[in-house]
C-alpha cells in the first residue's frame, strides 16, 4: 500500500531511517485524513489518525526531535496573527543546556499545504490531563489520557501507517 511510496535502494544493506519527504508526508496526511475525517474522534481509531497526523506534521514542519515532540503541551503550541505559522514551545532539549527551552516556528501553511485546519481541530478535543499526545494501549484498545507519548512510541508511529 503506502510502501510502494519509499524510493528503490540499490544497497542490499537494509535502511537504519528513511527520510520523510515533503511528498510521503503529503500523501501520509492525506490518507489519515480519510481515517478521522467525518467520524467520531471519541473512539481510539480515528483519534489516533489524528493524532499521528498532527505529530507528524509538527514534528516535519517544526523540524522538532522524538523527544521535543513528545514534551510539548497543549499550552506550548501559540498560533501566529496571520495564522499561517505556530510557535512550539520547547521546555527541555538535548542541546539546551542551561534549560531555558526555546520556541521554534512551525509552518502551517503554504503554496500548496495547509494542515492548520486538522490542528485547529485536534487542539479543540478536551484533554483532561494537559497531554498533547495521550499514548495508546494496544492490549486495552484504549487511549492512555492520564500517560504522554513517549519518543519510542513516537518512532514506531511512521513504520506502523507505512506498512
């Protein structure tokens, strides 16, 4: 399905990381679009879609690591004026040594891409413990509301919707 979107390698050696293009995210979006888009984002399902779609959005766009996107809030996202760009609020960082975070601007919007809409309705849904990302309990079938994602969990979020 969605693996015959990663390029061809010559190299037998299996890949450690494919990098993600602007394409593969495009049609990666698109295609969790299809999963949450009109249902009800109550059920684990197409929350997850959604969820997977914001963290890879922000997470491309904001040039963020695993673990500064699995830190962020629902407080450390700040829409710019104009609205085509957010500011994310990093609180700790592997290179922020004096541990002061810093704010990194995401794009929103663009010629040809805009996920602003899918944010706005992801930041809408109520989170009763100020977690951006809830982990998920794939046993339970169940959302973890009360536990945030953790960056492992976050790496295995692209090899699971590719395959």
């Amino acid at each position: 399905m969605l693996t015959q979107l990663l390029p061809p390698s010559k190299d037998k050696r299996p890949l450690a990381k494919t990098p993600v293009t602007f394409e593969l995210l495009y049609t990666l979006h698109t295609y969790l679009a299809t999963l949450y888009h009109g249902q009800d984002l109550n059920t684990p399902a197409p929350f997850l879609a959604l969820r997977d779609a914001i963290i890879l959005n922000l997470s491309f766009f904001g040039l963020l690591r695993r673990s500064d996107a699995a830190a962020l809030s629902p407080s450390s996202i700040e829409y710019s004026p104009a609205h085509t760009f957010a500011l994310a609020h990093i609180t700790r960082s592997k290179t922020d040594q004096q541990g002061d975070g810093y704010t990194l601007p995401v794009i929103l919007t663009n010629h040809s891409y805009d996920w602003s809409h899918t944010l706005d309705l992801y930041l809408q849904l109520r989170r009763p413990h100020n977690i951006l990302f809830p982990t998920y309990n794939s046993r339970a079938k169940a959302i973890i509301h009360t536990s945030p994602i953790t960056p492992a969990g976050l790496a295995r979020i692209l090899p699971n919707r590719i395959s």
